[in-house]
C-alpha cells in the first residue's frame, strides 16, 4: 500500500476551474466508469461530491487500471486538473467544469456488485435498503439527511449553551417505573430476579437536577418505549430533552420560539415571524378534530347545533338532542364529486365510526340536494353562509356525539386535502396547543391515568376541581405543533411533596406503590425543590420534517422496522442458555 494514502488533498466535491493545473490526490468510490473507446471517464464519489476523472491511453498502466474499474471500487487517484471543454461542461455538479487528468491510481479495495444501484431515485424496497444500511447511506439523499441532523444538533448545543444551559447526561439503566408506554427491561447478572429499565424520557432526573439547584439543564439523549411502531415512531428515539427553574409557562414558550427561529433560519432558511399562534386543546379538537392540527391548509370544522335543532331531518335533530355535535367542513370545487366519490366518503365515515356522512353540494346559492325538503330555504341558506361555502363547494357533515364528530371530520379533513392537493409541502405552520386535560379515564383499568405524566401540574384555576371533577381539571401542560406532527411537549411540573401525593391518589397510586416507584423524588421534594418546569423535543420527528422527509427511519442512521426488527445485523436475537443462567432468566416455552 503506497504512502498516496495519506495525503489526499482535496475531497470530490471541492475542486473548480481556479484549481485548474494544481495536482491533486483524490479518494473515493467509482460511481460509474464509462468507456468512450480511446478514454476512460470514471465518476469518482466520496460525500462532498462527485469529480470526473479521466484515464488516457497514453498513460499506458493507469489506463490498464481504469479498464478494470467497476462500481463502487475504493480508490486512490493523483493527478492535475484540468478545465473542461466548454461543449463539455456539467452544470449540474459543483465541480462540472473541471476533471483531473490520472497519472497514478490505486485501487485501495474491490466491491461486489451492490444489491441496488447506489442513486437518489433508485426503485428498491425499504426492507433492502435496510438490510443493506451502509450502502443505503452512500446515497447523497440520505446523507444531506443525516448531515442535516448533525446541523440540528450542532445548533441545538450552541444554542443552549449561549443561554447558560448545562448539558448534563443521565443514567442508561433506570428503576422500572410502568406508567405509559411498556418499559424496555435489562436484567441484572448481580442481583438476579432484578430488572433495570432503559429510560422512557429522563423526567424523574431532570426534576432532581432542578432540586440539585441546576437551575438550566439540557441534554441530546436517546429514550427507549415498547410500544406499536410507526412511521413516525421507533423503540429507541432521540429527544432534546430540556429544564428550567423559577419560570412559568411563557418563560418555556419564549425560549423555544427562539430556538425555532434559529432552527428555520439556518435550516430552511425561513424567516419565523412570532409569536407563534397558540390555541387550546379544546379549540383545536372543535375545530379540527386534533390536538395537532395542520394549519397548512383550512377546512376547519363549523358546528350546526342551533341552526338544526329544529328542522325536519330527524337525525339532525335526534343528535342535537341527545346531547351530540351535528358539524361540517366545506371543501372548495368538490361538487364535482361524482356519486361513487360521495360514497366513498360515506363509507370512509362509517369504517371511521361515524353512523354515517350527509354530503350537499353547494350551486345556484343554494343546497343542490334531495334533503332540501327536509330544511326550509332560510336556513339551508344560513348553514351555506355560517360555513363561508360558495357556488361548486361541497359540505360534508356528520351528526353523532362530539367526539366521534370530531374525529371522523378531523380525519375526512386531512384525507380530503392530501386528495385535492390542499397542502403546501414547502410550508411550515407551527402551533402550540395549550391547556391540555390533566386527566383521562381508562376504561380497561377504570381509573384515572395521566394525560401527560403524573409530575404534571394542574392548572391553578382549577385546582378546587381535583377531587369533585377530576376529568374537568386542566394541565399546565402544551405541545408544539409543526405541519400536523407533535414535535415538542411539555409541562410545568408539580414540585410540592403533598401535591404530588394528591396526584398519585387521583391516580388510584397507593401510598405505598407510589413511594416504591418514585420515593427518591417524593424525598427530594422536601428538601427545597424550586418551581420547574420544561419540554421535550422529538428530535428524528423534527430532523424528519425538516428534510422533507415521511418517515424518520429516512433521518436515523440504523433504525429499526415497523416490527422493532433490525434487518442488517439481525436483532433482536436468541442468546445462549450460559448467558441466560448468569442473568438468572428462564425463558417460558
């Protein structure tokens, strides 16, 4: 192996026509090599770049060595560059108007033929590309992904940091604490019958970083959650997980804004205007039937209630008086619709569970429907205004209790634009949506569980409620919205020992449960915990959106499957009987 290989000099993706006559040593792998009978071009790629490299006869070895280069060989070249032909300039590439002319080569390793040609828009399935990862990442599209992600990280520490935030990393192996999602669970060789667990978020450490007097923490760390996966979703994740002491609510939204402002800066390169909107939980589910609506585009949701009551379409009224939500959405230019397109919906309504879907269309300023019977002309004409429909829309309206209303029009919503083209892919909506439930029944365990997590602080407004309505009871808790994905939650934290024990007993957490699990925090407490609070960043959900990307296994190195399967090494995978009986485990047949 000659001494070449430590004296690159350039990258592929560096050199231009003021380079033209330097000599230079480049390294990479063949992308392609192309041979026009008499010279050889091959298109040498390392991650910067692509330079063209040419190989001629007269240099009668090197040429011998280019004859025999295949795709994805790894080598090294020296030579001098030399501008281009102007008939043979390539505008495309960042170093199209220059080649280096070979007077050394030397293949550094040889490569089979890969499973898929290694190009942005090659046709192979994501299982491939998977069991296929380092290869799948010499593609420039997911390394800008990746690299992206790096920038967002970069960004994220020197943001923090230049606002006197600690990076602080906290334990790996954690107490099981099941409050949520399943735990990922490690047993331990030394203490056998005893199980770590890998941390769902670090809550419990970032509150006791605030007791420890912390008073501004930070940290990229990964989280582990066993639960059913999705594009969105992976068993382990990356959050930026971050916490403040003696702030409110206002204190974290401003904070974040301006960490927003220098992500969309220096990544999108988008001005953020602020503040960025807010809305309640409440709003956002009447209007959109979400708590993370996509404000790229409208089709928000208009209740009918009053206007309904008492016409003579039975359904309409039989809702309104058994307590439900008779709402609607209007779809621009969808009168269109054909019969078959209209029940389509119909069908899409009920298999979402709605009892069904009345679609009108809207011409002549009136209803062009066989229900106009049914309602006289003023208020058909009173629902088309409350609507804001016009001539040529189309008003799709379901009638059922309120949150089966929402939620089949939240989703008819989103289906309807994606369908006719309604969003906007270079845009960005951010919203916060605020004043969450503090509460929620689970019916299988009949009881209450935290809508949040159990350290989330009740609105101070409704504390008289804990006790006499606990479902009623808001949280001091808020997520940031980007584009109809959660990126960010968070909450102001309880931090008062008596308060917390409340909690734990709206839980139905016995004292005693409760001080097993978390009575390392419940001490704490009473030794002096300030007011704190924070959010957590879904960092591959924003490194996701960012790239233009819809799934995050397109931003994470080595992910997993849908089914928690890693594809290139394997895992999860059996282990032998000697490990199981030093970790004292035994596995059920």
């Amino acid at each position: 192996m000659s001494t070449m290989l430590l004296d690159r000099s350039h990258t592929c993706g560096e050199l231009r026509k003021e380079n033209d006559g330097e000599k230079v040593i480049l390294m990479g792998w063949v992308d392609r090599q192309r041979d026009h009978g008499g010279i050889i071009f091959i298109d040498l790629r390392d991650r910067y770049g692509i330079t063209q490299v040419v190989f001629n006869p007269s240099a009668k070895n090197v040429y011998a060595t280019g004859k025999t280069l295949r795709g994805e060989f790894v080598i090294a070249v020296k030579g001098f560059v030399e501008k281009r032909p102007d008939d043979m300039l390539n505008d495309s590439l960042a170093t199209g108007h220059i080649e280096v002319v070979a007077e050394e080569v030397e293949i550094l390793n040889v490569a089979k033929t890969p499973p898929f040609e290694i190009a942005d828009n090659v046709d192979v399935s994501e299982e491939i590309r998977l069991k296929y990862r380092y290869l799948d990442m010499r593609r420039t599209a997911m390394q800008r992904n990746l690299i992206l992600r790096h920038r967002m990280a970069q960004i994220t520490r020197q943001f923090f940091d230049e606002n006197s935030f600690i990076e602080i990393e906290t334990p790996m192996l954690m107490r099981s604490t099941p409050e949520g999602a399943r735990d990922y669970l490690v047993p331990s060789r030394v203490h056998h019958g005893k199980f770590y667990a890998l941390p769902q978020s670090p809550q419990t450490y970032k509150q006791l970083l605030m007791v420890a007097g912390f008073d501004r923490y930070f940290q990229i760390v990964k989280c582990f959650r066993d639960e059913d996966l999705r594009a969105d979703r992976q068993p382990e994740f990356t959050q930026i997980d971050v916490e403040m002491s003696f702030v409110n609510q206002e204190h974290i939204f401003r904070l974040v804004e301006e960490l927003m402002v220098r992500y969309m800066d220096e990544i999108l390169g988008i001005k953020l205007e602020l503040p960025i909107q807010r809305m309640t939980y409440a709003k956002a589910m009447e209007l959109y039937g979400s708590d993370k609506p996509d404000l790229r585009f409208g089709l928000a949701m208009v209740e009918l209630n009053d206007l309904v009551e008492s016409c003579d379409f039975r359904v309409f009224v039989d809702c309104v008086k058994n307590g439900g939500a008779v709402k609607g959405i209007s779809v621009p230019g969808a009168a269109k619709y054909s019969r078959k397109q209209q029940d389509d919906l119909i069908e899409l309504a009920k298999q979402l569970g709605a009892k069904g879907l009345v679609p009108v269309k809207v011409g002549d300023n009136d209803w062009q429907s066989n229900l106009n019977k049914f309602f006289d002309e003023d208020t058909r004409k009173q629902i088309i205004d409350r609507m804001q429909a016009s001539n040529g829309d189309l008003l799709l309206i379901v009638a059922d209790n309120r949150e089966m209303t929402n939620e089949v029009l939240g989703n008819l919503r989103l289906k309807i634009a994606q369908d006719e083209g309604l969003i906007k892919e270079d845009n960005f909506a951010l919203l916060w949506v605020t004043d969450f439930p503090l509460l929620e029944f689970d019916t299988e365990e009949e009881r209450y569980v935290a809508r949040h997590h159990p350290f989330t602080s009740p609105s101070d407004e409704d504390l008289h409620l804990l006790e006499s309505a606990p479902g009623d009871v808001r949280a001091k808790a808020y997520d940031l919205v980007l584009n109809g994905t959660e990126i960010a939650g968070g909450s102001i934290r309880i931090f008062k020992k008596d308060m917390q024990q409340k909690m734990f007993k709206l839980l139905n957490i016995s004292d005693e449960e409760a001080y097993s699990k978390f009575g390392f925090l419940m001490d704490a407490f009473e030794y002096g915990a300030p007011p704190h609070g924070g959010i957590a960043f879904g960092f591959d959900r924003m490194a996701m959106l960012f790239a233009g990307r819809k799934s995050i296994r397109d931003v994470i190195a080595f992910p997993k499957t849908s089914s928690a399967i890693s594809l290139m090494d394997g895992a999860p995978s059996p282990v032998g009987s000697k490990q199981l009986k030093e970790l004292g485990v035994k596995l059920a047949r």
